[in-house]
C-alpha cells in the first residue's frame, strides 16, 4: 500500500457499493492539538480500514505508530518515546453533513460524516496523544537540573549540594519533646 501524506480517505465507492477500503500514509513533523504541538522523530505511520456493517454505518479501524519527542521529566532533554496506537470507532453517514461530529448516547458513541472525504487527523491524534505516557525520563539514572542554578547534572558538576527541603521539616522538631526540655 502507498505511503502518502494526505490524512483523509475517499469513501465514495464505499458509500455506494459497500465494502472495505482501506488507507495507509504518514504524518511528518508533529501532531497537534490545540495549542500544543508534540514533535515527532520522523515520521508516524498510520493505517486505517473503513469496513460496511449495514445501513449508513461503518466500522472505522486502524493503528498509528512513530517516536514523539517528550521533555525528560527531571532534565527536560528531549526523548524519543514510541508510541504504537490502534483505535475504532463507529462511524453513521449523514449526506450534506459539512464536518465529522461525535455522539455520545446512552451506552452509544459514534461519529457522524456526510462527505466522501473523510479526514482522518482527528482520529490519528486523539489516538497517539492518548497513547503517550505522562511523563518520561531520558534514562533511569537521569540526575535531573540543580535547583540551585539549572545545571543540567548529567553533563557538569555545579558543586551545589542539594539538601532535602520539605515544607514539614520544621515539624521534626515537635515529635522529639526531649530537645525542648
């Protein structure tokens, strides 16, 4: 199957003879969503299947899989993390529908198109965001920045030690009544 850049699938023969079609393409540089962006190492392939289950509904299925860069959650080094998604959804035709729109009714969601020309952008993000763990380390023993002045530790030694600091520190005092006396 080509790989292509274009993020949509045409549905037209679909929506007339019933079927499957199928997609497979790339994204390149980042996926966003909103203001957020979460740059990519490459690119992310994806790939996708539009399958008839009667009436005007479709089973929308596919996986999408690449190497985001996420921040290190101590040192803030940029990390290559792999991410490997697969999504479904059910997908009703609404003809003259402009935009895809989802439904959420009682134990039923499902997303409404009316065009041919399906995009499949929104799909591919929610799937690889979800799929990005919270947080990463760059490698386990990740010494993060110094507190004192933002070196990164991994590459200097600042000199600076770090002590524990606690906001509760000073109750230490209270449970030992004998320094008191």
């Amino acid at each position: 199957m080509e790989q292509r850049e274009v993020t949509s699938i045409n549905l037209a023969r679909l929506l007339k003879e019933g079927g499957t079609a199928r997609a497979a393409g790339v994204v390149r540089e980042a996926f966003h969503v909103g203001e957020e962006h979460f740059p990519l190492q490459g690119e992310a392939n994806w790939k996708v299947a539009v399958s008839a289950v009667g009436g005007q509904e479709y089973w929308l299925s596919g996986e999408v899989e690449g190497v985001v860069l996420m921040e290190c959650r101590r040192c803030l080094k940029p990390t290559p993390t792999h991410i490997h998604a697969h999504f479904q959804h059910l997908l009703r035709y609404q003809e003259g529908l402009k935009e895809v729109v989802f439904h959420e009714e009682e134990e039923e969601e499902y997303y409404t198109f009316g065009l041919p020309d399906l995009d499949l952008l929104p799909f591919l993000t929610e799937a690889f965001v979800t799929e990005m763990p919270y947080t990463v380390l760059c490698e386990e023993g990740c010494k993060g920045l110094c507190p004192v002045c933002g070196a990164d530790r991994n590459l200097v030694d600042c000199g600076h030690e770090v002590g524990l600091s606690h906001p509760f520190t000073g109750l230490k005092d209270l449970l030992n009544p004998a320094r008191h006396m």
